[in-house]
C-alpha cells in the first residue's frame, strides 16, 4: 500500500446542480482527504491542453465546450492507493456501466456530462496536480 496523491475535477454539470458537497462526501467517507481544493471558470485553452490526449477523438470539441460552461472544482484528493480509490468510487465512464453507489452511478447526466475526472496512472497524476497547484497549495 502506498500514500498517494491524485488530482480531480468535480464537473460542471456537478456545480450546477450544487452537487459539489454529495460528491466530496463519496470522497471523504471512502478515506481519501482533500489536501487542496479550488473552484476555478477553466479557459478553451486550460480545457484544450489538459483533454489533449483526447483531441483527435469526435468528442473533443464537444468536451472542451462542456469543461468551460460552467464554473469546476479542481482538487487534489490523498489516500492510500488514492489514484486506483479514486477511479473505483467515481465508476465507470459511461454511467450506464458505472456500479451502484458510484458517483457516476448516482450523479452522472451522459458518457459526457458525468460529473467527475480522476488521473488513470502515477504520471498523469503528478502532471495534473502540478497543471492546477503549486507545491505550496498542497497542504496534506
Ligand atoms: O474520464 P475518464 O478517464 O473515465 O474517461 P476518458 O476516456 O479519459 O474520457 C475523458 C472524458 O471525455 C470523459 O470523462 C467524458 O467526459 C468524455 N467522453 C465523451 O464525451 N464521450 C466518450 N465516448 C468518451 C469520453
Ligand atoms: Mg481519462
């Protein structure tokens, strides 16, 4: 088992409907911390460099318009294996196929619109983290 730190973003289709505290209580109750956290308005061009990966597949136009339509929160969440822990409680990417009591289950509108991004290895983590927070902002 490792401490590890991974980085998350609640949706905007998540702020709208002011499901940020139902959301960050899935976190918490399953043991990961909050150790930093900001609601930001993401800009085309934050939205166009952190989805990058994604900028050949038809749905990233459609992606980037959704991040920057309403406000998001960025955070970074720390627990044990919290890259892996954080996956399993945010579900599958389409919420058709996310288990019961995930967030995606119980909160996500669309394959699109679902709610929450978590990091899915070590290195996209330290690189997401590092796009949103300064070291000193990370306060575990
Ligand atoms: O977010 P996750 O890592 O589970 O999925 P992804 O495959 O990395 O895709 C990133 C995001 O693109 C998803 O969370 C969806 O918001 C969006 N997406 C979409 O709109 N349509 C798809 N067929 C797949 C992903
Ligand atoms: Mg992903």
């Amino acid at each position: 088992m490792a401490l590890e730190r991974t980085f998350s973003i609640i949706k905007p289709d998540a702020t709208r409907r002011n499901l940020t505290g139902k959301i960050n209580a899935k976190f918490e109750e399953a043991g990961l911390r909050i150790v930093a956290q900001k609601r930001i308005q993401m800009t085309m061009a934050q939205a166009g460099e952190f989805y990058s990966v994604h900028a050949e597949r038809p749905f990233y136009g459609e992606l980037c318009e959704f991040m920057v339509s309403e406000p998001v929160v960025v955070q970074v969440l720390e627990g044990e294996n919290a890259i892996t822990r954080n996956r399993e409680i945010m579900g599958a990417t389409n919420p058709a196929d996310a288990a019961p009591g995930t967030i995606r289950a119980e909160f996500a509108e669309s394959v699109g619109e679902n709610s929450v991004h978590g990091s899915d290895a070590p290195e996209t983590a330290a690189v997401e983290i590092a796009y949103f927070f300064s070291g000193l902002e990370l306060v575990g």
